[in-house]
C-alpha cells in the first residue's frame, strides 16, 4: 500500500492514462493538489470543447480560469474543501466558457495520489441519463487503470479486466 501510495504522487501514472481518455466523450479534467491554484495537468477534447478553450489554454492554467462572476461561491468552497477526498463527491456548479458564457455544470471529482480528476457534464436538452451514469463507470476504470500498473505483478485478487 505504501508503495501505491508513493507512485500516485508521481506523475508517471498520469501520463500513461491520460492519453487513454483523450478522445473519451466525457469532459474529464486531471489537476494537480499538490500545487497552489490547481494547476490543470491534463484535459481532454471533450473538457476542451465544453468550455471552449484550447489544450494548451488550459494546461498549467489555475482551474480558476472556469470561474466566473456566476459562480457559486458555497460550491467552490464545497469544490476546494473536498478536493483531497478519496471517495467520488458529485456536486453542481456554474462555471464560464472561455466565451463567458455560464455553463451549470454537474460535476464528479475523486482524489488519486496528488491530483483530482474530475468529470463534467454541461446541461443540456441532448444530456441523456445513461451519459450521467457513465462518470462513475470511468472514475472506477480511472482508478483501476492507475493502480493496476503500480503493482509488481498482478496479484491473484485482481480481477483481469474484460473489455477496455
């Protein structure tokens, strides 16, 4: 365990799986709470059409840069207080496109290691529910993916995964 505690606060991990989800239809957004700000370390296409911004936009910026006047100050609170936590906290919030324009975004972020990983889902007419239903299916792949690769061999308890 401590050995997987250690090798989530490395980045290594993360660059492995980032490029997995790069192309996934969920609006994911990889930062980094070590740092002050939160600095995004990685977004995907799907994060960067939601909002508007370019890859390189985004990347090093604070997350602060979704904030806007429209965003609720208790939920960014609720946001930076559980931002460590291991367990998946879902909330909602308005945050900004890069055009200002407010997004309400419905929002799931767990804590692996050093860094947050967050999914997003804007409101929208076209949000089926079984889209809603998909970020707990890829926070649980997330975390699979990240330990499975830290552990020596593959213990006997590990289950093989079926289907990626």
């Amino acid at each position: 365990e401590s050995f997987l505690q250690d090798y989530l606060l490395e980045r290594s991990w993360l660059d492995r799986v980032c490029p997995i989800f790069h192309d996934h239809p969920v609006p994911l957004c990889f930062t980094d709470t070590a740092k002050s700000g939160l600095p995004i370390v990685s977004a995907n296409k799907a994060f960067c059409r939601m909002f508007g911004f370019s890859e390189s936009e985004l990347i090093g910026s604070h997350f602060s840069i979704l904030h806007g006047s429209c965003s609720e100050v208790q939920q960014q609170t609720l946001m930076l207080s559980k931002i460590r936590s291991n367990e998946t906290v879902k909330f909602s919030i308005t945050l900004q496109s890069k055009s200002k324009k407010p997004l309400f975004d419905l929002v799931a972020q767990k804590a692996v290691g050093s860094y947050s990983i967050s999914a997003h889902f804007a409101k929208s007419k076209h949000l089926g529910v079984e889209v809603l239903n998909m970020v707990d299916d890829v926070l649980i792949f997330l975390s699979y993916l990240v330990k499975a690769p830290a552990l020596p061999s593959r213990p006997s308890w590990l289950p093989t995964p079926i289907v990626v």
